[in-house]
C-alpha cells in the first residue's frame, strides 16, 4: 500500500519545488528565532513542539521523560502514531541534516539518484574525515585539499545544486560545528556519523544514521525510528578535581557495555547535572554511542544558556527560556532502567585496550597492565577529537602542561593536539593554551577527526610492534587510529592524557604519584582547574562556510566515468519473489565485527564514494571461524582460501547469492553505510547475527539485504562455512513473523533453524523494492 501522505508529498515535489516541511514559520507567533546564524529565515518551532506533546501527553495519560517530549514532539501525525517503547516505529520529521564529507559522499550521490532538486530541510556537508595526521596543521590540510579536490569539489557543487551549506576542509570537527551554530534545546537532528549525539550536551535529540536515512530526511518524506526505550542516568553529588565529565560515560560505559544502550536513548538528569558545563554534557552524550545508545541529553540548564549566550545565540536561549517546561522531563515521568552515579564519588577512569567499555580507575591501570602484559611506557599522548575538544578541555590540559614546564620537564611521550574547530583553534591560540601545549611537547594537527579515525601517517612504531597510547577520543577498536593491531589503545580524559603523557607510562597516577622535576625535587600535579568558556568572545578564525545559492538549478556537479574517487549509482536489483536458496557463507565471523572491520577505514576513507573501489576491503578485518584468520576464506566453488572480496566477487561473477554469520552486537561502532552497501554490491543478501547494533540493522534493511537474528542464539554453532542456507517464508514476509532457514550440510543432512527480524511493513517494501531508494523511485512515479 501506498500512504497518501507520501504520494501527495511526491505529486507536489514534482509539480512544485520542495515543500520544507520542518518549519511552519506562521505557527510561531510569540518569536521568530533563526534556527541558526547561516539560515535567518528558519524558525524554531518551539509552539509546534508545544502542541504535538499536548497531544501524545492526553493520549498516553501520563509525565513524559525529556526524550519522549522531544522524539514525540516531532511526529508526523501525533494523534494517530501508535507508541510503544521498544516496539513500534515511529515516523518522524527532524528539523535538519548534518553530513561529514566521508559519508556525505554516498548520501549526495544517492540524493542526486533520487531526482528531486533540492533538499527539504536545512543540511549541511562537514569537511573533516579526510585530512591525514602527519607533519601539522596547515601542511596538513594543504596537502589533504590537494589530493582530495575531486572529492570537495564534488562535494561543494553537489551542496550549491541542492541547497546544502558546505563547510571547507579546515573548519573542523562536524559535532564541534554542530554544537557551536546548529544544536539547540528541543532540535530533533540527523547526521550521518555515530557521534552525532554530541549535540544532546545543548538539548537536542541527535542521532546517527546512515546517509539512506539522511536522504529520507532530505527529501521532505516521514523518517523512521524503533520507538526508544529511555535509560535514566541520575546524577547526584558534584564534579571535582581531577573527575571530569568524561569520568561519567566511561563509568556508564562499563556498567552497560558496548550493548546495553542498544534501542534506547541515555538520558541524564539529577542534581548533578548542574556541575557540568555545557561542552562536558557533550562529551558525554558523544560517547553514548559506544554503549549503543539511540542518542544521549540532558535537560536544558543555566550552563546551556550560558553556552548559547557565549557562541551569539542569546536569542534561541531566552526562547528556550520561555519554553523551558518542554525541554525538561515531567516529575514522575518513568525510565526503563535507571543508573545512579554519585559525582562527588566518581573516580577518573581509562577504558580499554581495544574496547570502550572495558573500564578502570586511573589509579588502578598501571596494576593491571602489567597483570595482563600490556605495555605500560606510553609511546603517544593524543588529545582533542570530536569528543573532547572544547576550550574547557584544553584549558583543563594546558593547566597539567603549565606544572609541567614550571618544574622544568616535558612530555616523555609523543604528544598531540587536536582542536575540535576553527573557532576553537583560533580561540586557544589567542589565549596561549596552544603555546604552552607546544611547549610542554605538543604538536597541533588540523581541525579534523585525524588519529581517531586513522588518519595519521604513524611513524614511530612498526606495523605488528606492541606499544600503548593514550587519548581522549571515543573508541579503541583494534587497528582503529594506526592500523596497527598491537596498539594497546586507551581512552581518558584529556588532562589525564596530558599528565599521563609528561609521566610517560600507565603506571602513574596524577592523584596521588610524584613527578621529578628539573632541579632533582619531587613535585606533584595539582588537579587542573580552567575556564569553561573564554571570558573574551570566541575568536572565529577564518572565515570556512559556503552559504548554498537561493537558485542552485544551473550548478553543474561532476562526476567523471573514470573517476577512482566517485562513482555515480546503478540501482540495486529487485526481490524476484522467490525464497533464497542455497545460499553459500561467505564468511562465519568469529567474535567482535565492528564496522571497522565490515568496512575499513583509514586509507580506504579514500574511496567512500566509489562503491566497487571501497568493496575491496569488504569484511577484510573480521575473523574466520574456520581457520582464526583475518581476510581469508574458502571459496566453496573452487576449494581455495583468499581475500573475503575477491571470494565475494567470485560468487556474483557466477551468480551465486551468499550470507554472512555473525556474533553479538553485529556492526557496533561508525555509522558507515558502506557496511551494507558493499555486501548488497557483492551478491550478499542475508546477515545472520545473534544480535545486531541499531544503525548497522538500519542500514542493511535501506540496501535491501536482509539483517535476521537466531531465534535461539545457540543455532549460531549449527551452521558451518561449507553449509548451504535457504530462507523460506519470503512470499508471506511480514511484521513479527519469523523466518525458516533450512541448513544444507555437505554430507546430505539438514536442519531448521528459525531467524527472527524486527522488519516493519514498509521495510518490508524495501527488501521487495530492492532497496529504500527504489522504493522512494517507486512512489515518484507513481505520484506523477
């Protein structure tokens, strides 16, 4: 069946333009408040707001937490949506979009295969995935505007065709921009990139998603979300010392680990959320993301207004003001989990190796460490990223560096710096927060995501060497910042990376060990203390953003046939309406399979827009049940083991369909949709999991693949790699339905297994379509 609504939408993009659905600037008659700066003629809707949460709060009878106040505020038809947390699926109209120039790539290309002219809401492109960490920041972003102009001149001529702001290499970390121009208290935003939940530390509902999602979205159609459960995080106590923000999600992150915020939104609330500045709720809300987390907020507060006062939006601030009673929770509204972290008795913590949510104090690390031989000298210190870049952060670890040099020493390790935008940049220089972290050993990269997300051009260590490092940033999964799988990474706090980094190794702790200085005599680190905000205004820096044309019609955008770098997009082929069968396994993975290692990052960031390129690395990372290896299964065609793409290539070359078996918490980590869209490329079209990650399940169920978990989770050690699978049920394939899957084995036997999904009905069409986007086609042509 095809809703009305989307047909009318349809019937009247074709005829007319694009209607921006997101704002209905005549509804706001107390204030007209720009959404932001760069866009002074949308309005946040704060009375839109108001009037769908009266709705839903007479129907459902009861308080409402600040996540379901927000979520249900942006309803398509609040009076008719069926809500149930944790089951049904919501449809939804975001205020915005926000793309980083990785994923924006395939978003833009699968908006242009769209055909609509331009996009329904404000969006914006980031340029920051792509500059390499190796000598500094301006040779840096030199050289990365250099290798990668086809892909920003793509990006800023696809962005002034459609009406997208494009914000230029150098500008700085798309969650740092967000919260400094775009987040605000009540704004429901998209962004394609995990962390967007970033922008909750100013009151927004900000999810990650994958760029078929951001097309939605872009397209003025309804966007769909599994109605979230709600975590409550009670905070009591206060802040001190050497506990930072950051302390708290590392404290949540081992209590909930890499999964136990799946389907859920964090959302933190107590007395103690008062003693954490606005760009520390940040912190915490962009690292919600390695628990799984929909996305993570606090309630609005007097450090939110002081944030919006600071970077020019007072006015957004005294709406938020006026509004306040929607954009907290209701007394009494109820949470389905409740966690209770007393501040005043939060310790500083590290997590890892080679996991976020693998917590410890910081006083008991070094005990550890050499317990489980890991290498306790730090070769590296790195601070900044997406996650702990504010001028708080670097106040807090330019304080620690200050001691430091006061005593004569520097850093025995390795140390970066980076900033988390130009403004930031250019504020820490000003206010020589910059300087002193040169001296006590720093070097300052570009504003961009850099080492956290493998672009850094490492030299210090072999490829296989064992060794440590320390950062602020958010995830440590093997290979993740250096594509070296003896990198012991650990995640902290940036003045705890700071201190640990002038101490030189695991073993020390800043509150209560002592440092030698220069002259002979022991000294110890004062626990840092800095501004949350500069007292003079921020300093802008240069000047980064291009404002899309009023006409963007006649702006040609090019992408060349031989093009390495882009390739424009073939439509996925149609279910053919029959049952799959015999299908072969590619691949049985074995344990952890992140997104890291389904879809690589690092130098393969290179191709994120060329989907044959970027397959080739395709599962390269995951593990092989058969034989312990990475990057190497039996082709059961030819006997031979290779390379999971040239296998997965070899299969579609001869027109054989395949699935992948995969373990718990299938997809965890990155947002990246090439995840699904390289399998659907190569001839995949089943993943089999024991459980999957929300936005990989999302993002599998958009290509037209099929994401089905074990009914019981122990069929997992039924089904081998030289198995043959066949899913039976397709023809009447419906909502709650389970599956068949019939195991061939190669002596003659076989079994049924049942396989569950979480497909709606128009997910469903999806599948049958081939792909979201086919189906969005679909509905074009048939509205016109």
């Amino acid at each position: 069946k095809v809703p009305v609504l989307i047909l009318s939408f349809f019937q009247h993009a074709l005829n007319s333009g694009i209607r921006r659905y997101h704002v209905a600037p005549v509804l706001c008659q107390r204030a007209k408040v720009a959404m932001s700066h760069f866009e002074p003629n949308e309005y946040i809707n704060y009375e839109k707001l108001e009037k769908n949460i009266n709705i839903v709060r007479k129907r459902l009878d009861r308080p409402l937490t600040l996540s379901e106040k927000i979520v249900y505020g942006h309803l398509d038809d609040p009076a008719k949506q069926e809500i149930e947390r944790g089951k049904t699926y919501l449809r939804l109209r975001p205020d915005r979009v926000a793309m980083q120039d990785a994923t924006a790539q395939m978003a833009m290309l699968q908006f242009i295969s769209s055909g609509l002219p331009k996009v329904a809401v404000p969006s914006t492109i980031h340029c920051d995935h792509l500059i390499e960490a190796q000598s500094g920041g301006e040779k840096d972003l030199r050289r990365a505007k250099d290798i990668n102009q086809e892909v920003y001149n793509f990006l800023a001529t696809a962005g002034a065709k459609y009406g997208v702001g494009f914000w230029k290499p150098g500008s700085g970390i798309i969650h740092q921009i967000i919260l400094e121009n775009y987040s605000y208290p009540g704004v429901m935003l998209i962004g394609t990139d995990s962390h967007t939940p970033n922008g909750g530390g100013l009151g927004g509902i900000c999810i990650g998603v994958g760029g078929a999602d951001a097309v939605d979205v872009m397209a003025g159609i309804p966007w769909e979300l599994k109605c979230p459960k709600v975590i409550g995080v009670k905070l009591t106590g206060k802040l001190s010392g050497w506990t930072s923000p950051k302390d708290v999600i590392l404290k949540v992150a081992g209590i909930l680990t890499v999964k136990g915020g799946t389907g859920a939104i964090i959302e933190y609330h107590g007395p103690g959320v008062d003693s954490i500045s606005c760009t520390g709720m940040a912190t915490i809300c962009n690292m919600g993301a390695e628990i799984g987390a929909t996305t993570s907020i606090f309630p609005y507060n007097a450090r939110m207004k002081k944030y919006l006062g600071k970077t020019g939006r007072a006015d957004i601030a005294a709406l938020a003001d006026e509004f306040k009673q929607h954009l907290v929770p209701d007394s009494g509204c109820q949470y389905d989990q409740v966690i209770e972290i007393n501040l005043s008795e939060l310790k500083p913590h590290i997590n890892g190796p080679f996991t976020p949510d693998l917590a410890h104090p910081v006083s008991d690390i070094g005990a550890v460490a050499e317990k489980e031989g890991w290498p306790v000298d730090i070769r590296v210190g790195l601070i900044g990223s997406c996650t702990n870049s504010s001028y708080e952060d670097m106040g807090r670890s330019a304080a620690v560096a200050k001691q430091a040099l006061a005593h004569g020493l520097k850093c025995k390790s390795k140390f970066t710096i980076t900033p988390g935008s130009e403004q930031i940049r250019a504020t820490i220089e000003r206010d020589g927060y910059a300087e002193v972290l040169r001296e006590v050993g720093g070097l300052v990269l570009a504003n961009a995501c850099g080492p956290c997300i493998g672009q850094w051009d490492r030299k210090d260590i072999k490829k296989g060497e064992k060794n440590t490092i320390v950062t602020s940033y958010n995830r440590n999964f093997t290979g993740r910042n250096d594509a070296n799988p003896e990198t012991h990474a650990f995640v902290t706090s940036p003045e705890i990376v700071t201190a640990l980094s002038i101490a030189g190794t695991l073993k020390f702790n800043p509150e209560t060990d002592y440092l030698t200085g220069a002259d002979g005599k022991k000294f110890k680190l004062e626990a840092p203390d800095a501004d949350e905000l500069p007292k003079l205004d921020f300093d802008p820096g240069q000047d980064t953003y291009q404002y899309p044309p009023k006409d963007g019609s006649g702006q040609h955008v090019d992408v060349s046939p031989t093009s390495q770098r882009l390739q424009l997009l073939e439509p996925f082929d149609k279910w053919d309406g029959k049952d799959l069968e015999d299908m072969l396994i590619l691949i049985k993975v074995k344990g952890k399979c992140t997104t890291d290692h389904i879809s690589a990052a690092g130098p393969w960031l290179k191709f994120r827009g060329h989907l044959d390129n970027i397959s080739n690395n395709l599962l390269i990372g995951a593990i092989n049940i058969e034989n312990g290896k990475a990057n190497s299964v039996r082709n059961a065609l030819t006997q031979e083991f290779g390379p999971v793409p040239d296998t997965a290539r070899y299969y579609k070359k001869m027109g054989v369909k395949w699935a992948v078996i995969g373990d718990e918490n299938y997809g965890e980590g990155s947002s990246r949709e090439h995840a699904a869209l390289e399998p659907r490329h190569l001839g995949g079209r089943v993943i089999i999991t024991k459980s999957f990650a929300r936005i990989h399940e999302t993002n599998l169920k958009k290509q037209g693949l099929l994401p089905l978990t074990f009914a019981d989770p122990a069929d997992y050690n039924k089904i081998h790699p030289v198995d043959k699978l066949s899913i039976v049920g397709l023809k009447d394939f419906a909502p709650g339905k389970p599956l068949k899957c019939i195991i061939k084995h190669p002596n003659g036997s076989q079994e049924t297994i049942m396989l569950n999904h979480t497909f709606n009905e128009s997910q469903i069409e999806w599948f049958q379509a081939g792909s979201a986007l086919n189906r969005m086609k679909e509905l074009q042509q048939k509205s016109s």
